[in-house]
C-alpha cells in the first residue's frame, strides 16, 4: 500500500514537475526538439469505400409503344447530348397516331368552316340561332382532340418541327428519331439494330453531369465525431477531396458495430461509380502534429517535454489521432513551444530523481 501511495505521489509531482539543464547535458544526453506543426484538420483514419451514382443522376429511356431498331446511333459509354438522336425506329403504332392527329385536322378544318358559314347564315337569321351554337361547341371538341393527337405525337417523340410539317403537307413520318432527354453519357443500352423493342424495356440509362456519392461502413467509436452536413477531407491515392456528410444511418450492424456513412464526391474528383478504395477520412478541428517519440506516459496521463530557455517542463496533451511517425494532439497554444522528441526517458529520469 505504501508502495503505490508513492508511485502516486511521484505521478503528481511529475505532472508538474521542471528540469534545468545545461547546454553541455543537453550535448551529451543529445536532447533534440521540434516545433510542432498547426493543423485544421485532424485524420480519423482509413477505410474502405465505394463510389456510387445518386439515383437523380440516372436517366432511364423508355418507350410507350413497340417498336422496330431501324438504326442506332449511340453506344454504352458515348456522351450525348440533349436532343441528339439515339436511335431510328419503325413501329405502326407511330404511324397510326399519324394518321389519327392528321384526320383530326380535317375534321377541325371541316368543323370551323361549318361553323363560319352558319354563323352566317345566323346574322341573317336564315337559320335557328342553336344551330350556331351547336356548331361552336363542334369546334372546340375537335381543338381538344387536335390537341389530344398532338400530345400523343410528342409522346412518341415527334418534335414541334416534325409535326407542323405533318400538318403542312398530310404526309406521315415513317420512322421516328429516338431523342435524349438529357445531356450525359450513356452508361447501360438494351436495344439492337434489327430487334424488336416492347413499351417495358429500359433502352438506354443515362448518367447525368452532378455530385457523386462515397459510401462505406465506419466504425461506431468514430461514426460519433461525424454528424450530417459536417465538412470533412477525403484523401484517395494522395489527392485531398473537399467533402461533407449526407447521411448516417440510424442503426447500427450488430455484427461489425459499424454505421453506414454516406459523403458527397464532387465531380472534380475524377473517380468512376463502381470504384473501391482506401480512404482516408479527416474532420476538421484544430490541432497540433508532433513527432510520436515525444510522448511519454505517466500512468494513465499521456504528457511531453515543452522546452523554454533551458527549462524543461511536462505538460499533460490529448491524443486525438496518431500513426507510426506522428501523432495530433488538441490545440494547446503551450504546443507552440519546441517540444522534446529524444532522450525524453532521461528527462523523465531525472525529474523523479530530483522529486
């Protein structure tokens, strides 16, 4: 019992212990010191994770008809533009819809003619007034049936330009140009030059220009110093990444203790969907790195040597992050100081021996 009152007693007096040495013992025990180096970010460690697409970033093509490939134009991979043709189809649905928006026209062209010449006939009082009436409403059920048939053109890809030419010169389209919504590159086809496609086919999915994901299973003893929309530094292949968290998962895998993290991967990274990789995962708070052969520890404290003058003095440090050369420890303006990172076990010795 007397034994470990005095370890305590020369544990305290450590912690606020002084040496004083001369330049000539400071030669030849060779005590070495460093500055340590300010950082704003602090490493949490690595871990494996994998690049994804959002699903807003995936545009799928599909078709509401069947139809025949008369020719492709696009393959997987090739970007494409909004508006640039993938494909030419054939299929009689599309001439079908043709040929109902074209007598839809002459009968609207039929029914405003009628109506004009019994609005006539009306003004003169030659004819009963509800006949007049009963030829405008004529009229606007055959506008909305116009409209009806030009909405179903549009729906199988018929352009403005298309079905004004329609219109002009009553002559149907055979094949129709399957045209990208969007502007991406194309990362999945399903169809082929020759083949028949149905209504329920995925022809072509689309990736989009936008903020890939990075997701990865975390350790739930780091996952705590995460928090959604947190700012953190993403290193792979030793390029930093400016990133931050979209989402943690709310329950926790019993089998691994880990959490599902997911983090925003700005479109400069260059790295594909599909990638895994080592990451290394830094959040940002201020620190200080110091080489790891400057810490010492007394029981259950971790300390250093700060130097000042040719006084060397212990100051108790957290430990935030270390690896096998460096470790960062939470700001202390003391750290600013050189800081003793050899012969730290004689200065140890010789603080106990003077106590």
């Amino acid at each position: 019992m007397k034994k470990i009152i005095i370890a305590q007693i020369i544990s305290a007096l450590l912690l606020m212990a002084d040496v004083t040495l001369t330049p000539q013992e400071e030669k030849n025990w060779q005590i070495q010191t460093a500055l340590g180096k300010e950082v704003t970010h602090v490493p949490l460690d690595e871990y494996m994770m994998r690049v994804t697409t959002p699903p807003k970033l995936l545009h799928t093509i599909s078709l509401p008809y069947e139809a025949k490939v008369i020719q492709l134009s696009k393959a997987n991979f090739q970007s494409v533009n909004k508006g640039e043709v993938l494909a030419l189809l054939n299929s009689p649905q599309w001439v079908e819809a043709q040929k109902e928006a074209i007598s839809a026209l002459i009968k609207l062209t039929h029914s405003e003619s009628e109506a004009s010449r019994k609005s006539k006939l009306c003004k003169e009082e030659i004819i009963a007034q509800k006949e007049c009436i009963t030829a405008e409403a004529e009229v606007k059920t055959d506008k909305i049936k116009l409209l009806s048939s030009k909405a179903v053109l549009k729906s199988y890809g018929a352009t403005d330009e298309m079905i004004k030419t329609l219109f002009k010169d009553l002559a149907i389209f055979p094949n129709i140009e399957l045209r990208s919504a969007v502007k991406g590159i194309i990362l999945q086809t399903d169809i082929e030059t020759g083949k028949n496609i149905s209504s329920s086919n995925a022809l072509f999915v689309i990736k989009t220009d936008g903020e890939d994901w990075l997701e990865g299973d975390i350790p739930q003893a780091v996952a705590t110093a995460l928090k959604p929309s947190q700012e953190v530094i993403i290193k792979i292949n030793d390029k930093e990444i400016k990133s931050k968290v979209l989402l943690m998962s709310p329950t926790l895998n019993s089998l691994n203790q880990t959490r599902y993290v997911r983090f925003s991967l700005p479109k400069e990274a260059g790295l594909l969907a599909g990638l895994r990789a080592k990451v290394e995962l830094s959040v940002e708070r201020k620190a200080f790195v110091i080489d790891k052969k400057a810490l010492i520890q007394n029981g259950a404290d971790t300390m250093v040597f700060i130097k000042k003058g040719q006084t060397y003095h212990t100051l108790k440090v957290i430990v935030l992050a270390e690896n096998r050369e460096v470790c960062y420890l939470d700001y202390n303006a003391e750290l600013k100081e050189p800081i003793a990172i050899s012969a730290t076990s004689i200065l140890q010795n010789k603080l106990q021996q003077g106590e």
